[in-house]
C-alpha cells in the first residue's frame, strides 16, 4: 500500500500532536489540585488510573500512527531518487 504524500504528513504531525497534548495533559493530571485525581489522603483516584490509561494508549497509537506516516514519506523519497544513487543533471 502506498501513502499520498499529505496522507503521510498528516499521520506524522497526528502523531506528534499526540505526544504534544497527552504529555501536556498527563503533566497536569499528576498536579491535580482539584481533587479529582487524588484523594484527600493523597492516593490516586479511579479517575486518575482511568485517565493515566487513557494517556498511555493515545502515546502508543499516536507513536504508531506517526511512525506509519514517516515510513509513508521515507517510501516517497526512496520512489523520488535515481536508483544508481547518481544525480540527474
């Protein structure tokens, strides 16, 4: 299967944007000061294993994702260059 040029910039920058909001969004469940994520006692909450889960699989398939975009455009560059290694002048 080949992957249009778009289709495999789009995978790469979901992936990134992925990583980018998931982190984010993990870094502030762990300063939760509002009382969802942990107890008074200072222990996770249901929420915050339901959520830390949530963050863990969007990571893994946003890193999935990504990587299928980077091998769609290293496919398109290796189709673009001769294939004597030589420069067309």
């Amino acid at each position: 299967m080949k992957l249009s040029r778009p289709v495999s910039w789009f995978l790469l920058a979901f992936g990134a944007w992925s990583w980018f909001v998931w982190t984010n969004f993990t870094r502030n469940l762990w300063k939760d000061s509002g009382g969802l994520a942990f107890d008074d006692a200072g222990d996770p909450t249901t929420y915050f294993w339901i959520h830390l889960v949530l963050a863990a699989v969007s990571l893994v398939l946003g890193t999935a994702i990504g990587i299928i975009g980077l091998r769609g455009l290293r496919a398109l560059r290796a189709l673009r260059a001769p294939r004597d290694g030589r420069r067309n002048a």
